[in-house]
C-alpha cells in the first residue's frame, strides 16, 4: 500500500532557501569582519582617514545642532512672538475674567499675563520720564493689557498672524497688537542660517566621497597583485569589490562616530560659560547635547557616504586591475 505525502519540492524548497540566505548573511558576516581586522592592522592611516572625515563631518553637524539651541533659546526670549491684548474699559473686571478663563483653555497659548492697568501707569511712570504730567492725571487712562505667548507650533508669522486675527475679534478686545516685522525677521535669519547648513553639509559630504574613494583607490592599487591572483583563480568581480565596499562603510562610520565626540567634547567646553552666561541674565537655558535623531542622521549619512564613495572607487578602479 502506497503512502501518500507531501512532494520532496516542496518541502525542500524553504528549507533551501533559508540556507542559501543563511550562507550569504555569513559570508557577507565574515567579509565585514575581515575588512574591519585589516583596517585595524594599520592604526595609524585608519585613524587619520577617520579623523579627516570626522572633523569634515563635525563642522555641519555642530552647526546645525547651534542652530537648534538658537531656536530654543529664541522660544524662551519675552515678547519674541507675544500678542498684546488691550481689553476693552467698559466693565473691565468682567471682560479680565472672561479673557483669563479663554486664555487658559485656549490650546494654541502656552503662557500669558494680565497687567492691570495701574501696574502698567506705574511702569510707564518709571520708563517714560514724564512722571510729573502723569501725576497730574486725574484717573488711570490705561485699559487692562493681557501679554498672550503662542506655543513654539504658533509662532512662525503664518500661524501668529491667523492667532492674533482670531484674537482681536473677541468681543472683550478693543485692540490687538503683534510685531510680526521681528517674527518675520528672525524666521527668515534662522531660514538663511538653515540653508547655509544644508550648503555646507553638501559640500562636505562631497569632500567625504572624495576622502574615501581616494583612499579606497589607493588601497586598491596596493593590493594589485591579490587582486589579479583572485580574478585568475575566478572570481567574481563582486566577490573582489565586496571587502573594499565594507571597508568604506567601516571609515564613514567611524569617520561619524569621531564627528560626534569633536562635537560633544565642544559642546561641553562652551556648555559652562554659557550657563553663567544665561544665569546673568536670569535664564535657565543651558546647551542642548547631540539629539537621538541627530546622531542616527549623523552616523547613517556618514556610513552611506563612505560605502558610496567606496562603490564609486571600485566602480572606477577595479576593472582596470586585469591580470597580465
């Protein structure tokens, strides 16, 4: 009696396939071990090619990571996108308690104050130098002033201008002022400063593909002669461009990995004297360290920098090496 089962095909063929990518995942394994071993053999010129792409790679990292601090910093300056609210006289107290409950149930305020108006008289005493006529006034002429401060997601021009439009038509507003010149003026410096940043990590990251092509070119030149005893042998031109892609990945990794640390230990010789600095001035700002994001960014954009100028060198070089 014959026993029915499942064909030798199909039972073979995931079994298979597993093995072939488990085979190539190992040999893959052992090519980046060996190119990483070989670039330990010689400590010195790995360490210079690294450092080289380390501090090409520092300057537009530590750029963009003062930018981001400017930006903080400019979201804890008084006034840098506040909204002045002069509320309207007739029934004052009523019109301060009905704004002040709008205010804290409002979801695009992050803070505000109420200046009551003899507050304000006190202050224009103090400031104006007309203390004298001021004294002669026979009743306080100043309306109640409530100091609005947009969240951080509402204080670009766009988003403030459309708050303080739906600010000033509340019935308890009499008039509504924002100084959309300086929001406008920072937002188009930090707008250039950005830009600068991306020219600058652009032209960089071109000088790291010419570091690591030029010294992957190099290294191909000097393992010449293995080279052309592999490819008589046979093999494959993938099988001989494949330790020279690892060993690409391995300097621009590196070569981020060294940009980070000139970054932090930079970072950390400025971070005390610009907390004196702030504490001067009654802030509790203090330098932002290198963010996750910026880090992955960091080490991923290098290391695919170095493979691409490592594929771009093998591309070129390789086939020039023939065996004679």
């Amino acid at each position: 009696m014959r026993t029915k089962g499942r064909p030798k095909s199909a039972t073979s063929a995931p079994a298979g396939a597993r093995a072939r990518a488990q085979i190539w995942v190992l040999r893959h394994a052992q090519v980046a071990l060996a190119s990483l071993g070989r670039l330990t053999r010689a400590p010195l010129g790995t360490l210079m090619t690294c450092a080289v792409i380390g501090i090409a790679l520092a300057l537009p990292t530590g750029l963009h990571v003062l930018l981001q601090n400017v930006q903080t910093l400019s979201g804890s300056w008084d006034g840098a996108a506040s909204i002045s609210l002069f509320l309207k006289r007739d029934d004052a107290d009523r019109a301060t308690r009905r704004m002040v409950e709008r205010m804290r149930h409002d979801p695009k305020v992050e803070r505000f104050k109420v200046i009551d108006p003899d507050q304000a008289l006190a202050e224009l005493q103090r400031l104006s130098g007309f203390r004298a006529a001021l004294d002669a006034l026979q009743e306080n002429p100043l309306p109640v002033v409530v100091v609005v401060e947009p969240k951080p997601e509402h204080s670009s021009p766009t988003e403030a201008a459309a708050l303080l439009a739906e600010l000033r038509a509340l019935p308890e507003v009499d008039m509504a002022q924002l100084d959309l010149q300086w929001v406008r003026r920072f937002h188009a410096i930090t707008e250039i400063a950005r830009r600068g940043v991306l020219v600058i990590t652009s032209l960089l990251g071109l000088a790291v593909l010419l570091i690591v092509g030029n010294t992957i070119r190099l290294e191909i030149q000097s393992r010449r002669e293995e080279i052309e005893v592999t490819k008589l042998v046979g093999a494959t031109d993938a099988f001989i461009r494949r330790p020279f892609l690892y060993s690409g990945l391995w300097y621009g990794l590196a070569g981020g990995a060294t940009a980070w640390l000139l970054v932090s230990l930079s970072l950390a010789a400025v971070s005390g004297p610009v907390q004196q600095l702030a504490l001067l001035y009654k802030s509790s700002f203090d330098l932002a360290a290198v963010d996750t994001l910026t880090l992955a960014t960091l080490l991923g954009g290098s290391a695919l920098l170095g493979l691409a100028g490592s594929w771009l060198a093998v591309g070129r070089h390789l086939s020039a090496v023939e065996p004679s």
